[in-house]
C-alpha cells in the first residue's frame, strides 16, 4: 500500500518525555500523599488523558478532585517537561525523509499541542509538521478517533492512503476506529504481543521500517551535545 499522509501519536511514538512524564506525575502524587505508585505503574497510564491517569493511579473518581490533580500537573509540566523530553534517535532523520518524498505529517495526541510545537520548533522549521491535534482540540480524547479524523479532514486526506503510527493499544484502538491502517511501534511500555492482538500493517522498534522510506536504513543523526538555537 502505498500512503501519502502519516500521522503520529507523540508521546512514546516519536519522543520519549517519560522522564518529565514520571517527574510530574511524582510531584503531584506525593503532594497529595500518594507515595506508593511506582514509575512502572506511571508509565503505563502514558497516552491517557491526565484525568484518566490519576484515576487510575490512586483510585480517585470525583472529577473535581481530579480536575484539581490535572491543574496541578500542568503547572508541574510548564516548568519540567519539554527539558526532560527527547526525539527517539531516528524520529528526525524519519521525518525529514518523508517530508522529503512529499508526504504529509501530522501529529494526533492527548498531550497540548503548545506543549508538542515547543519540542518541535527545537528540531523543525515552522510548518513542517502540516497539522498537531492535541488534547484541547477534541471533546473525546483517544481511543476515539475524533483527532484522527479531524486531522484527516484537515488534510483532505484519503483514509486509505492514511497511515497512523502509535505505541499503544489506545492508538491501535483509534485507527481501527476511524477506519485508517495502524503501524505499532514498541518505544514504549506496551508490548508486541499486545499491539499484535489489533489489526496493523507492521509492528516495529524502529520508525526506519515505515512504508514509503528507503528500503536501507536510514543514518543516525550526529550525537547531540549542547543547546539547539
């Protein structure tokens, strides 16, 4: 199959930003006297909303204690997150070659989109990601595929020259959801076998295996040592 337009999930898909992710998730569950929640159990609410996550990781389900959990976090994220996320080696080198064949990227996420472009513009000119859905442009957050299809729509795009790109089993939700094909990519805590039990294209460690990049891998980008202008 051949596809025109690739859209990612971000956390865990294209960067790593567990490490911010745990820091603030720690700050606040410790806060509130939640000491027993191990960064495992953090990680794996990753791709959840942030409502979701704390629920799920102290049992909370008044949504005004959650919302006020939620608060919290964001104000944690603003000072730590975007210095304690990093591009997965190859995501660059990926993107730029499919940037480069034509195609177009986007970027489908329960993180805020502010969020994303302030990591992006570090490593991409303006524009070069042609549309980020984060988690306030949607009423519905993943597995729904309302993002997805926004995105799609955006784009005028064809479903079935549409390829979306996750590390979880809420993105594999999403794209048989909204009806694309979905390629698994095991950077995360999800496992292959738990990707496997949806329907995809390729379940992969690498972003170099996508369809429509050159058949040898592509090379990796220089150690980076300082600060980015």
């Amino acid at each position: 199959m051949s596809y025109i337009t690739y859209l990612f999930d971000f956390d865990y898909t294209l960067a790593d930003s567990s490490r911010g992710i745990v820091l603030c998730f720690r700050n606040v569950l410790t806060l509130n006297g939640y000491t027993e929640v191990t960064d495992e159990q953090i990680k794996r609410t990753i791709g959840k909303t942030l409502e979701e996550s704390f629920s799920l990781l102290t049992g909370v389900t008044d949504a005004c204690r959650l919302a006020d959990f939620k608060a919290a976090y964001v104000k944690e994220a603003d000072t730590h997150m975007t210095v304690n996320t990093f591009l997965f080696p190859e995501t660059e080198a990926v993107l730029t070659a499919l940037k480069a064949s034509g195609a177009r990227i986007g970027i489908i996420s329960t993180k805020y989109r502010y969020r994303i472009r302030e990591l992006l513009d570090r490593y991409f000119p303006e524009g070069f990601i042609d549309i980020i859905v984060g988690g306030e442009d949607v009423k519905a957050a993943k597995p729904s595929p309302e993002g997805l299809l926004f995105a799609i729509g955006q784009l005028h795009a064809d479903k079935a020259s549409t390829l979306y790109i996750g590390d979880s089993t809420v993105d594999a939700e999403t794209a048989q959801a909204a009806g694309v094909d979905f390629a698994g990519i095991t950077h995360g805590v999800t496992t292959r076998e738990e990707l496997a039990a949806y329907p995809h294209l390729l379940i992969s460690d690498t972003l170099e295996e996508l369809p429509g990049l050159p058949l040898y891998r592509l090379p990796s980008p220089p150690p980076f040592c300082g600060k980015r202008d």
